[in-house]
C-alpha cells in the first residue's frame, strides 16, 4: 500500500476494472491493458488516494517482504506460512498492526 501519487507507471497503457467484494465498497483493479495482469487495486474503503501495488510488477520485487499475510481463511492448503510474519483470516485492523509513522501518513492523507 502506498499513496497513489508516489506511484509511477513506467511503460505501457492500464485498464481499470470495476469489481465487486465482500465488503459491498468494491474495488478498482488497473491492469496492463496489453496483458491483462492486475498492477494496483484501489479499494472502497482506502479511495483513489491509496494504491495496493503487486509487488511482483514492481523493478526489484524481492526487496519488498510481505509484513502480514491477509485473507488466509482462502489460501491453498499447500500454502504453507512461516508464522513469522502476523496471518490474519480476513482482512485487519490497522490500528492494531501498523507502525505509528505509517498510521500518521494515512492521516494525512485522508486529511488531504
């Protein structure tokens, strides 16, 4: 997750597809509109402001570990975890996982 205006397409065209979810808010996936992979999503809840980036789409994927697993009432029984990163069955709180410096820039920018 990170503010959409930190966030940089370098090539290509994107899409945007309307897609319902769980919570009713729906979500917006841009994809490249050559490929169709999923880029960002924007979320009902988080607005345009926020962008939840694939990280495998990004230059150096591997330089950006997960620092919690979401939705994991749905992974594959193959997938296994570590249990060294927070697992949570749907989706969180953010008060309750986020660092304070990360709590305060999401003020922010809600605040616009």
């Amino acid at each position: 997750m990170i503010e959409a205006s930190r966030v940089e397409l370098a090539s290509g065209e994107t899409e945007v597809i309307q897609t319902p979810t769980a919570s009713g808010r729906g979500q917006k996936i841009t994809r490249c509109a050559n490929c169709k992979i999923a880029v960002w999503s924007n979320y009902g809840g988080a607005g345009d402001a926020i962008r939840f980036v694939r990280v495998g789409t990004l230059a150096s994927p591997d330089a950006f570990a997960p620092d919690i697993h979401i939705y994991t009432s749905t992974k594959q029984d193959w997938v296994k975890l570590s249990g060294q990163i927070p697992e949570v069955e749907e989706y969180y709180s953010s008060r309750e996982y986020w660092p304070a410096e990360s709590l305060e820039r999401l003020k922010r920018l809600r605040s616009g």
